[in-house]
C-alpha cells in the first residue's frame, strides 16, 4: 500500500522513484559513509529503511528528532541508542555499566568513553542517523564521534538530513579543520518524482484501494503538491479516508496540508522576520535580495543588511528557502501556498 503515512519498510509498498534505491545500496556495500539528502518529505526514511530492510543488513535506526530539544548530553544520545537496541545489541548495552543505569533513568552523567564503549556494541552493523543535523545542538562533538567511528569502527554510517544546509554545516566534510575532513562519502539525492511518476505513483496507490479517480484530479493534485512524494501519499491517504474524489476535496486537502507545513514552519522557526521573507518570496514567486528587502520593510521598517543575511541564510540552510540563480524561491509548493494565503 502507498498510502500509509509511517515511512515505508517493505519493498512492496515502496514506490520505486528511480535508480535512487538501488544506488543507496550499492553504496552502503561499500561505503563507510552514505549520506541520504532530500527535503522534508522527499521519502529518505523510508528509502533507509525499504534499502536496508531488502538488503538483510543488520542495522539500528537512530531518528535524532526523538533528541530533546535544547542542549544534547552523551546521556540523551545513550537513552535514545538504548531505546533502539534490539536483541544482541541491546544486551551487549546493558553490560556496560554506565549505559544501563543511564537506561534505568539512575542519575549518572555517562562520560564519552563510556559512549564510545557502547557503540563498540555495534560493530558489523549499519548504524543509521536520521535527521543528523540535530547533533549540532550540542556541547559534545558528534562530528568527532563520526569520524571515530569512521576511522576505527567496523561500522557503516548512514546518515540523513531534510534541512541539507545545516546537515553539511555540521558534518563539515570540507573543512580542513573539521573531524571529519578527507574523509570518502558517498551522497544519494533522494528526488522530486517527475510529472509522470507522480501520476502514476496516484494512479497504483488509488488502484490498491480500488478506486480509479477521474485523470483531471489527479492532474490538479499534482499541480498542487509536484512531484514530493509525501505529500502525494498524504493527499491519497486523506482522499481514501474521506471518500468520493472530488475537485472540492482535491482542494481540501491542499488548503489542510497547507496548514500543516504552516504550522511546521512556525514550529522550526521563531521571528517575525522569518515569516515575513517567506510570505514576500511566497508573493513574488521568486524574489532578489533588494526585492526581499524592500517587501520586509514595508512592513517591519528598517533591517541591517547583515541581519536580513541572517535570516536568509538560516532559511536555506533548512532548506525552507532555496536560491537559484540569484533569487529566492520556496521549493515546497505546499508551504508557498500557506504563505501566500496567510495574508
Ligand atoms: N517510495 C515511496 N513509496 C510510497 N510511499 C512513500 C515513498 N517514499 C515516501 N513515502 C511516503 O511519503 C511520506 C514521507 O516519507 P518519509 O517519511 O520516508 O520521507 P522523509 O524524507 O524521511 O520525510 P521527513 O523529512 O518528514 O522525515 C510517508 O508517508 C511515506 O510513507
Ligand atoms: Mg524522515
């Protein structure tokens, strides 16, 4: 089924988009480091999980979106690996002293050679970190470990990340000065599907449940969420759960994933000058700096140059925002569209 909305497992619920799955596998063979990019909703995790899963690799999946918000302690990262240890691993864990009184909740401060004991516990295996830029929030240098790993661990790292800017800000791969430096990766770009694919990505899902929908629908819904798979299932999962495929319903369920990316965003991002750059590049399709500027200060008055940087800069580097050929463009329709409708 393509329509469920947990990330896939399972090669036969799993659309294939192109060569990406395969070429996710061919590297994870070989490499020490795979690297998994895409925005939000592009399918990574469940292009992880469906690869891994089909390849039998023995693996343990680290989604750091579970990390506590604020500062990261070797102590959340060790609660976190404990929760996802199964059968061996898990019992090789709790023979490190440490990590099982951390497990226990006792009140222990685990130092980082206890982290590095307990992740010897993995060795032969694929260690997966989802959404890995959220490593950066932390006094303790997770890029350090990775290159510890890297160099002197018999285990493969896969590693993830939507907001893509952020992820190579943390894993610095070339930056002579970085841990992790010199260091051979391999990166899959997990894709938008094409025009094609997405109708017929629509087309099998409503088939699984039976339904065939008039061509022009699935057309107005492709023109609405493009070619990111996530949003497709979305639209296919809440269209099978409301019934009859109408154009009304087709717009619903835009105007309802519009909320949702909204609220994501003001989740993620805090300020009103990051909304307000949104909402003027949302307006003008695509927008250069002096446009940015002179729509922000319309209505906020005078910015520094140097903050209004600051704000697009983090705002690509989460990749809310991208910039081609000089301009500013948002790169999810779903969310331009909340933008643009939000006045
Ligand atoms: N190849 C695929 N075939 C069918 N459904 C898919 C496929 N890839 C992703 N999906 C669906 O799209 C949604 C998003 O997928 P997934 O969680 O894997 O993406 P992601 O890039 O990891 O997203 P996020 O950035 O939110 O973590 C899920 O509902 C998932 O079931
Ligand atoms: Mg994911």
């Amino acid at each position: 089924m393509y329509f469920t909305q947990e990330p896939k497992t399972r090669r036969e619920d799993f659309f294939d988009m192109d060569e990406a799955l395969r070429e996710f596998q061919r590297y994870v063979r070989v490499s020490k480091l795979t690297l998994v990019t895409g925005l939000r909703r592009y399918g990574k995790t469940s292009l992880i999980l469906t690869g891994l899963n089909e390849m039998g690799e023995d693996y343990v999946f680290l989604d750091c979106r579970l990390l506590p918000a604020g500062m990261i302690s070797v102590k959340d990262f060790l609660k976190l690996l404990i929760a996802q240890a199964r059968g061996k691993v898990r019992a090789a864990l709790m023979r490190v002293e440490e990590v099982r009184l951390a497990g226990l909740g006792v009140r222990v401060r685990p130092s980082y050679e206890t982290l590095l004991e307990a992740l010897k516990t993995i060795e032969g295996k694929v260690l997966v970190l989802d959404e890995a830029q959220e490593l950066r929030r932390s006094r303790h240098r997770f890029d350090k470990l990775l290159a510890y790993i890297y160099d002197h661990l018999n285990v493969r790292l896969v590693v993830s990340g939507s907001q893509i800017g952020l992820l190579h800000k943390f894993l610095r791969l070339e930056d002579p000065e970085a841990p992790l430096f010199g260091r051979a990766y391999a990166e899959v770009r997990v894709p938008r599907l094409t025009r094609e694919l997405s109708l017929e990505f629509l087309r099998e899902g409503f088939s699984q449940h039976s339904i065939s929908p008039e061509e022009r629908l699935l057309e107005l819904a492709v023109d609405s969420f493009d070619g990111i798979i996530g949003w497709l299932s979305y639209f296919g999962y809440a269209s099978v759960m409301r019934g009859e495929l109408s154009e009304k319903l087709v717009m619903e369920v835009v105007r309802m994933a519009s909320r949702l990316a909204l609220s994501e965003f003001n989740h993620a991002v805090q300020g009103e000058r990051y909304g307000e750059v949104m909402r003027i590049v949302s307006l003008l399709g695509k927008a250069r700096w002096g446009e940015v500027k002179r729509g922000v200060e319309a209505r906020l008055g005078r910015i520094p140059d140097k903050s209004l940087a600051k704000v697009l800069r983090r705002l690509v580097d989460m990749g809310f925002l991208e910039k081609v050929e000089g301009a500013y463009r948002i790169p999810d329709p779903v969310l331009a569209r909340a933008f643009r409708e939000a006045d």
